[in-house]
C-alpha cells in the first residue's frame, strides 16, 4: 500500500491545521446536523452560561425584572417556536434582547437546556434546523 507524505513549513502545517479546525467547527454547527438530547444540553448548558446567566442567574430564577427561564410557561409550552421566537427577535422593547447572532445549533442547544434543566423536565428538544427554518 502507497503511501504518500507531504513534509511542509511550520507555518504552512499551522495553516493547514487552522484551516482543519474551521472545517470541523463549520460541520458541528451544521443547521442540518441532528443532534441527541444529551449532546445538545450539554452544548447549551455552555452557552446559557456564557450568554444567558448574568441575567437568568445560573439557577433559572432570574432576578428583579429579569423573568425566570426555570418554570417559564414560554420554556415549558410544547410549542417551541414561541421559545425560538423570543431568542431570536427579544421582547418586552428589548428588556430581552436578541440572539440572532448565535448560530442555529447555539440556540438549539440553549433553548434544549433550559428545557431540561432545574424543574423544567420537558424531554423536548430543539434541532437548528427548526432554528434556521424560524430566522426564515
């Protein structure tokens, strides 16, 4: 069996592995991507706390005019576009503000989060594809 080896510069290496890790990156965010419930908690759980927490609180509860996401009758309808409405377009004049510029498979997985986390037990999940279809 042939077997064939490119030797390159440092900095040409560097670039290609750069180049590898947006190709990668580019297909875990794949909108078209199905992901599992337990991969998109864990996804969203990351990013409710980088994005959604200093208002929320790590908790859900919320605080002061912040509305809680745990017990939300917004997080806990069956129909989850109104959830992907609100990340998407805010509301309450913009006390609640958008998130458009998270991907898809972000606010699939966040809106899976808090679904599923604290005393929300919905088992439902969000796939970005219905995020994607939503921006539409």
């Amino acid at each position: 069996m042939p077997i064939h080896v490119k030797v390159l510069s440092k900095e040409d290496y560097s670039k290609w592995v750069d180049g590898k890790k947006k190709e990668m990156a580019a297909a875990a965010d794949d909108p078209n991507k199905v992901w599992e419930l337990a991969a998109l908690v864990e996804r969203g759980e990351k990013v409710y706390a980088a994005n959604c927490s200093a208002c929320h609180r790590a908790n859900g509860k919320g605080a002061g005019p912040i509305k809680p996401v745990d017990g939300s009758p917004v997080v806990l309808d069956a129909d989850k576009t109104k959830q992907i409405a609100v990340l998407l377009n805010g509301q309450n004049n913009g006390a609640m503000p958008a998130w458009k510029q998270l991907s898809d498979t972000e606010i699939a997985a966040v809106i899976t989060y808090t679904k599923n986390s604290w005393s929300n037990k919905t088992g439902q999940l969000v796939q970005p594809a219905e995020v994607l279809a939503a921006r539409k």
